[in-house]
C-alpha cells in the first residue's frame, strides 16, 4: 500500500504545481528553460504513475475491504466512463462543440472516471487511488478555470499546458460527431476487452 501512496504522491504532486504554486514554475521555467523543465515533469510522472501500477497491483492481493457496493453501481460506473471516454477524445479533436462549451473536458473526464470507479469499488486502495484522483481534478478544474478566465485582472489568460485552447464558442457538427463516435469506440473497446485483458476485471463479465 505505501507503494500506491507514494506514487500518488509523487505523480498527482507534479500534477498539482499549477494549482499551488504558479508563480514558482513560470519563475523555474524561465531559469532552466522549458525543454528541461517539461523532461523533469515527464521523467516524475513516468515514476508516479510506475509506482502506481505496481502499488495497486500488489494491494489487490490483500485487499482491505471497506464496502461491498451493490451490483447496480457497475452499471451506472459503466454509464459514467462512457461519457468519460467522450470528454477524453474531445480534448484533442479541434472545433468540437464539447470542447467549446466545457473547457477542459480532460479534467471533466479524470472526474467522472474516478468518481465511477469509486462507485463501483469499495476497498481501501481503490480509495486512496481514486478518491485521489477524484480529488486532484475537483482542484486542477478550478485552477484551470480561473487561469483561462477573461475576467482576470482583464486581461485574456493563455494556458499553454491546458487542455482548454481557443474553440469558437459553437463548435463545428463534424467535428463534435467525430469526438463522440471515436471516444464511444474507443470506451467498447476497453470495456469489453481492455479492460480484462489488462487489468484483470471484466466490466461486463
């Protein structure tokens, strides 16, 4: 389990200096430039996200169970990630009217998967992975919104990190269609495959 924390730690810390200390990386950024500072941020995340894996993994084998959720909440789990998976795929396909409205579906999508999964599991690291995670997003959405806020000492904010760039605020059909075709392919294919395949839990099984 310490494992689990540690890469939580580690990987949602690095995630996190844009909430809490702004000011501090764009002053970093500057001193070491921005190709240093972003293979430090990548070689950190590589390690949070490995020790992750393998804490997670290794609590599974004894898991300590807080609660035994109904076998109704795997179905509305499923639900959520569908839309999760949409909101994943429209971070990156331009002009789509998702993107336009929400932002930063990116972040909406980290929400709801680890919401879902909260739901649909009741033992202590799924806990501490995704109420984690859950967590994080709840204060990164906030940050991210406040930091593409026209409104802010008015003046227009650029995010270059977010996932939120300038999309028109009706976004084009095509491009909203693409989104949420690809992005419920995309959710078939790990829910019915992926899923057990890599992790070992059948959805739907």
């Amino acid at each position: 389990m310490q494992w689990l924390v540690l890469g939580l730690i580690v990987f949602l810390g690095v995630h996190s200096v844009r909430i809490v200390a702004e000011d501090w990386r764009q002053q970093t950024i500057a001193r070491v430039g921005p190709a240093a500072w972003k293979a430090g941020v990548s070689l950190l995340s590589a390690l949070g996200l490995a020790l992750i894996v393998w804490g997670y993994a290794q609590a599974r084998l004894t898991p300590v169970v807080l609660w035994t959720p109904p076998l109704g909440m795997r179905h509305a789990a499923s639900l959520l990630t569908l839309i999760a998976f949409v909101l994943l795929v429209a971070a990156y396909v331009p002009g789509n009217a998702i993107k336009a409205r929400l932002g930063h579906p990116m972040v909406l999508s980290v929400k709801l998967w680890a919401f879902a999964h909260l739901l649909a599991n009741g033992t202590l690291a799924d806990v501490l992975l995704f109420g984690g995670f859950l967590v994080w997003a709840v204060f990164d959405y906030r940050s991210a919104r406040r930091r593409t806020s026209p409104t802010m000492n008015g003046v227009d904010e650029v995010d270059e990190d977010a996932d939120a760039t300038a999309e028109p605020r009706a976004g084009r059909l095509s491009a909203t269609v693409a989104a949420v075709v690809v992005g419920v392919a995309a959710w078939a294919v790990f829910a019915f495959w992926a899923h057990g395949a890599w992790i070992g839990v059948r959805p739907f099984g």
